[in-house]
C-alpha cells in the first residue's frame, strides 16, 4: 500500500473520533485492516448501522475484528445481517427483550 492509501484509512478512522493511540494498537494487531478501501469501511458500518447498532459501535467492531471487512457485503454480509433481523429482531417478544436488553446495558448490567 502507498502512504497515501494508509493514511486516508487512518485519517477515515480519526475522523471517526478514534484516537491514533487505538488506530495504532488496531493495526500493530491487525495490519490487514489497511488493506480495506474507506469504501470498504465504510459500506461495512453501514451495514451494521442499518442492522441497528450504532455508528460509535460499528467502527469498535471494525477495531476489534477487523476480519468482518474481510467478505463481501453484497453476498455474504448482508444476506447473513438481514436473516438475522428476520430471526431475532422482527417478532414481538424479540423487539420487547432487545429493549429490555438494551435499558439493562444502558444501566451497566451484564446481560
């Protein structure tokens, strides 16, 4: 990869809010999230936005597993994200314990 490239993925990560100290840590661990375009970063946290985590969350997954960049969002990542919406989150009791999940998480309980 040329600096440039490099450093457009790690001013996408800054831009983010991420510190250098943590964008540092994720690629000594990591090194094959530089091989991800910002294209890439970018189309995989919106997947996750759109499966309902937030943003500040998805760009920590980026961080700590990198290797979900690794596959094609098209064909493996959002058939896989939209399924799991139909399984888990569209039914009535699945909506009512996500947002009792969601309150006890938001109060620092372990679920």
């Amino acid at each position: 990869l040329s600096p440039a490239a490099v450093g457009s993925r790690v001013d996408w990560f800054l831009s983010h809010g991420v510190s250098r100290a943590k964008v540092a840590r994720t690629v000594t661990k990591h090194p094959q999230i530089l091989g991800s375009s910002v294209d890439k970063l970018r189309g995989t946290v919106g997947l996750l936005v759109s499966a309902g985590v937030s943003e500040d969350k998805a760009i920590q997954v980026l961080l700590d597993s990198p290797y979900v960049t690794g596959g094609s969002l098209d064909v493996t990542m959002l058939p896989a994200v939209q399924g799991l919406n139909r399984i888990l989150w569209n039914s009535k009791q699945a909506k009512q314990e996500r947002d009792k999940a969601a309150v006890l998480f938001d109060k620092g309980v372990v679920v």
